[in-house]
C-alpha cells in the first residue's frame, strides 16, 4: 500500500542528507561542486529508478533502493572528481532490488549515539531572552503542523515526541547520550531538569536505559566547579561534559591548566570516571588554541584511571586530508595524534575519539573522511573510536549510520598509507560496543534493548507506514548562524 506522503508529496528530499547545515558551533560550510552534482544525479536516478518500479519518487526514497540508489550517485560524482580514497561499498544492484540495498544499509548493530541534542520547546530559558526573539524558528521542522498560532507554539514541533521520532523511530539508534551546548547555566536551552524529563518519559516506556546524561561543567566559570557535586549526586550522570575553548570573554582553557585538572580531580573524587571534552570546530580565532588537543595525551598520561572521551575527534574542516607525521601534527585530529604518541598513550587506552559532526562533514569528502577515519584507527585504537551524531542538529542520524554502515577506506589508501579496512567487527565496535564500556552499559542490558521493548514494538508499528522527514535543522547558511547564535535560531 503506498504511503501517504504527508511531509514530501513531490519527493525531493534525499534520504542521505549532504548539505550546508551546521550544529551551531560552526559557520555552515558551503557544500561542494561535486555535492552538488551528487544531489542533483541523486535525484535524477531516484526519478529513473521509482519509474522502473513502478513508484512514487517519494515511496521509492524512503525504501532501501532510495538510500542505495543516492550513495551509488555520490559515488559516481566523487569518481568524476578524483575523490576516491573512500567510497561507499554498494552494489549497483541494491539501486533496484531492496533486499540487496537492505543487505548493505540494513545492519542490526547495538547504536550507541554518545552526542544528541535536544531542544526544551518550554523552558525556563525562555523567560531570559527578550519577548519578541523567536528562538528557533529557522528549523524547517518548526514549521510543522502542531505549530500552533501563538508566537511561540511552533516550539511544540522541537517537543519531545518530535526527538523521539526522529532518533528512535526513523533511524535505528538504541541508545543516545543527551548532551548539552557551551553556556552558563542560566542560558542553557535545555537544563539538567530538562535532560532528565526527557530520560524519564522514553524510560517510562519501558524501564529501558535508552537515554542517558551528561552533566555541564566548564570549570574556568565562576561556580561550575562546586555544582559538580549537585550534578552527581542528584542526576545520574554518565559523564562531565566541558567545552575548554569556552570561558569568560571567550578565554578558554586546557585541561593540564589548574582549573581543568581541578575538574578531573573532582570528578574522580564523586566516582565519575568519563570526562567528555569538546574539541575541534573551533568557536573562532579569539580561542581556537583551546580547540586543539595537545592537553589530551597529559591528562590521560596523568590520570590513568579515568577516561578521556575527545568530542568531534579534535576534527577541524579542512585539515583532515592528510596522512599523520610526527611533529606536524599542527592542527586538528593531528594534534590528538601528535598528543598521543608524545605521552605513549598507546591505541585502545583511556582517550576515546567521538564522531559527532565529524562523521557528518567527512560523509562529503571521501579522501579526509579515509584519512581522519585511518588515523584515529590507527592511533586511538578499534576499540576506542565512538559513535556519536549532533543530532537533532542533522535531523534523523539514520543517514549517518547508512553512510557508514557502507564506507570504506580504498585500497590504494590502505597499502599507501597503511590504514586497516574497515570490516564488519569494526563497524560494530564503533557503532556501539565500544561506547559500552566508558558508559558501563553491560551486556544483558545490551540485550534486553535489542529484544522486543516498547519502543522497539512502535517501531515495528511505525515501519508499516513510515514518514521520515529528510530534513536537517540546524542553521544552513551565515544569517541562519549568527541568528542561531544570538537566539538559538
């Protein structure tokens, strides 16, 4: 029975989302002429294709063949180009036949996303912004039809069912950390109490642990450092999260620094073991220093007992095309690697690599996305490479773990450089397993996820006739992102 296309009745979102959007932590990065060719073969294939099969555009984009059939173009796109260190390994016959797209993109992995977003559309928050700001009201997705027509009932459309659906029931992610984004803690769009209304209502589903908490700390802040224990002791957090290139008049911080050691130091004293560090996408110039990783080996070095997981993998856009070489590692993932080999941090210790963001800009570049994926292989270890998506900033992660479930690094760059293949047990520790030990997740807890949950019978449910939306949400261009800045949007 065919869907009812009630969210593109035209078909002309692509299921693998590559375009401009930000996280709202950097300036959104014009896509490229050889994205652009990719989306516009995607489509007209997608076109071809539903055609042969007798469909609408929309039905056959959100089949398997749909998902296949836009790779296969981004595929054939970065060949014209001579992007080939990496590609997606799909057949040609998955753009007709869902059984072999579904055999490819399909997967059954335990997801642990360790970087989600969401945004309270009735926060406390909004009482400290100015009455007539419209927070968040570039999101595409705010234009929904439960919108409303008060000034701000379009935020009914961020709610948390809509974050629901767009991470549990349109992608396949069993787990999600909730993180948060650099404030104070009197300008955070979504609060501690926030974070924990939202595990409550998917718990309540069914007792699950499907969703887990950070807990923001930013310790060259005045009164940070004394909130940690309020935030251990009262809100089951999993980890500290810290930003070290925000701070007072935009000064950031390292963690080798007196109040970043003060933070670990606390954090092991109240039993918190994982100490999440974003680094990369730098804010701007005025502490772009703090977003580099060269305190990442001397923490670890220092504090052998706890775990260092490096959000966004120090990943800057731009200076991940090249294989590492000790001594050069002047900037982003390099300068985690260059830490790492200067401290004998050797692969699959105490520092993890998370791809959040990351992985998103890497699905455009094919030759950064092999190299930056090679060295943190290499050098972070199999086993500490973490899955992790921004979303909701991207919309559904469903695309990310699509993409990835079908990268691979070439073999021209596997003898040139010498970087691993990516094979199935790989993509299944990052994916999840490996997040399942910073984050104590055991394996019958594992288990019983995967088993037939509430969440996992509405997704079955959901399957019958699902809408995915296919869209992204953060801020897509400069007026979005100052916007974004100034008032979330």
């Amino acid at each position: 029975m065919p869907t009812k296309d009630v969210l593109d009745r035209d078909g002309v979102r692509l299921p693998i989302k590559i375009d401009s959007t930000s996280n709202g932590e950097y300036e959104p990065i014009p896509i490229s002429e050889c994205n652009e060719e990719g989306n516009k073969l995607a489509l007209e294939w997608a076109t071809e294709n539903a055609k042969h099969k007798g469909q609408s555009r929309r039905n056959f984009l959100i089949s398997g063949c749909g998902a296949a059939t836009t790779l296969l173009a981004i595929n054939h796109a970065n060949a014209y180009h001579g992007n080939t260190g990496g590609y997606f390994d799909i057949s040609s016959e998955s753009a007709l036949d869902n059984d072999s797209a579904l055999a490819q993109i399909g997967g059954g992995e335990f997801i642990f996303d360790v970087q989600g977003h969401y945004v309270n559309p009735k926060g406390d928050w909004l009482s400290r912004i100015p009455p007539d700001a419209r927070p968040y009201a570039g999101m595409e997705k705010a234009r929904c039809a439960d919108g409303g027509d008060g000034s701000r009932d379009y935020l009914n459309c961020l709610s948390e069912s809509e974050f629901i659906k767009d991470i549990f029931l349109d992608s396949d992610t069993d787990i999600m950390v909730l993180s948060f984004v650099p404030s104070t803690r009197e300008t955070e769009p979504v609060t501690i109490e926030d974070a924990d209304k939202t595990r409550q209502i998917v718990a309540e589903l069914d007792g699950s642990k499907r969703l887990m908490i950070h807990g923001r700390v930013n310790p060259n802040q005045d009164g940070d450092l004394d909130a940690m224990d309020e935030l251990a002791e009262n809100w089951n957090i999993s980890a500290f999260k810290t930003y070290t290139q925000y701070g007072p008049n935009g000064i950031g911080f390292f963690l080798h620094d007196q109040p970043g050691v003060a933070m670990i130091e606390r954090a092991r004293k109240l039993g918190v073991r994982n100490i999440c560090v974003h680094k990369g996408l730098p804010f701007g110039p005025r502490s772009y220093e703090h977003s580099q990783s060269s305190d990442i080996g001397v923490v670890a070095k220092m504090f052998p007992d706890m775990n260092f997981l490096v959000y966004h993998s120090s990943y800057v856009s731009g200076n991940g095309e090249v294989q590492f070489s000790r001594g050069g590692g002047a900037d982003g993932v390099d300068t985690l690697v260059q830490s790492l080999v200067d401290n004998e941090i050797s692969p699959n210790s105490n520092v993890y690599a998370e791809l959040g963001s990351t992985w998103r800009l890497l699905m455009q570049k094919p030759n950064d996305a092999a190299h930056v994926l090679g060295k943190l292989l290499t050098y972070c270890g199999e086993d500490n490479i973490l899955w992790g998506t921004d979303s909701i900033w991207y919309g559904s992660p469903q695309d990310q773990i699509q993409a990835f479930r079908t990268f691979q690094i070439s073999q021209d760059y596997q003898e040139r450089y010498g970087y691993p293949a990516i094979t199935p047990g790989i993509r299944r520790k990052i994916f999840g397993l490996n997040a399942a030990k910073p984050y104590s997740i055991n394996q019958q807890e594992i288990q019983n996820l995967t088993a037939l949950d509430f969440v996992s019978r509405e997704k079955i449910a959901y399957q019958e006739d699902p809408q995915p939306s296919f869209l992204t949400h953060g801020p897509k261009n400069r007026r979005e992102f100052l916007n974004f800045l100034k008032w979330g949007g």
